[in-house]
C-alpha cells in the first residue's frame, strides 16, 4: 500500500471512505468467485426466469379463455358505443334548449310545443252513467234514492 503524503491528496471523498473501499476491494481480490461457478449460477438464474415467464404465459392465456377470447378493447366496444349514443344525444338536447332559450328571449313563442290538453269542464260531464241491473236477489226498492223532506225538496 502507498501512502501519499498528506499534502498532496486530494479531498473529493474523506480519507475514511477511501480505505473502506480499498478494505473491500483487498477482501473481494481474496474472496473471488470462481468463473464456472459464476456460470453455473448465471444458468441457474436464466432457468428460473424462463420458468417465470412460462408461468406468466400460462396465467395470460387462462385469463383469455375465462374471458372468452376477447380483448379488454373489444368487451368495451359495445358501452362505448352506447356511451357515445348518449353524447349524441346530450349534444342535441343542448342544441334545442339553446334554440328554445333564444327564441324566448326574441318574444317569439315556439311553434313545435303541443298544443295543450283538453280537459273538460265539470259541467259539460253526463251526471247519470248509464242503468245497470241489480244482481238477482236485491229487492228494487232499496236502490231507490229516500225522497227528500224538509226546505230542499
């Protein structure tokens, strides 16, 4: 190990971080894997991602068959066809309020709203429905309406 003079060193890193480093470097040079071991893990390593993505493969196509074959694209085809129906409509909605507000505020009364209801007064209605029979068993006389006594005959 060289040892510089303090004068000449150059602080980037503290003193101490440098022999750390040289302390770990000095244990890896003693401590080397040896290649074919090295090797025989990098394979072992490589197998057990090919096995990874066998199992991820295996999980997606038994996703695809529960959803029958179908992309997430294609289920959600029809509701967004739906949904755009619906903007559509929203979009001419909008467009005839717009239109009704304009011609409120011109004093012009729209000509496409229905004309209203008839409803008839309770006069012009029959009072009497027509005569039905009483059921058999029934004496007449109890339909009959009491004759009235008194001031309103």
């Amino acid at each position: 190990m060289v040892k510089l003079p303090k004068k000449d060193v150059v602080n980037i890193l503290p003193h101490d971080e440098i022999l750390r480093i040289r302390e770990e470097l000095k244990h890896l040079r003693e401590h080397e894997i040896p290649p074919a071991k090295l090797q025989v893990t990098m394979q072992d390593l490589s197998k057990k991602i090919d096995n990874l993505i066998d199992i991820f493969e295996d999980a997606m196509k038994s996703v695809k068959e529960e959803e029958g074959g179908i992309t997430l694209k294609e289920q959600l085809e029809p509701v967004m066809d739906k949904l755009q129906e619906v903007l559509d409509q929203n979009s001419k909605i909008a467009d005839g309020i717009v239109a009704i507000a304009e011609m409120l505020q011109e004093g012009k009364k729209p000509s496409f709203l229905p004309p209203k209801p008839f409803i008839p007064k309770l006069s012009e209605l029959p009072l009497e429905g027509p005569r039905i029979p009483p059921p058999p068993g029934i004496r007449p006389e109890i339909l009959q309406k009491p004759k009235k006594k008194g001031l309103f005959k």
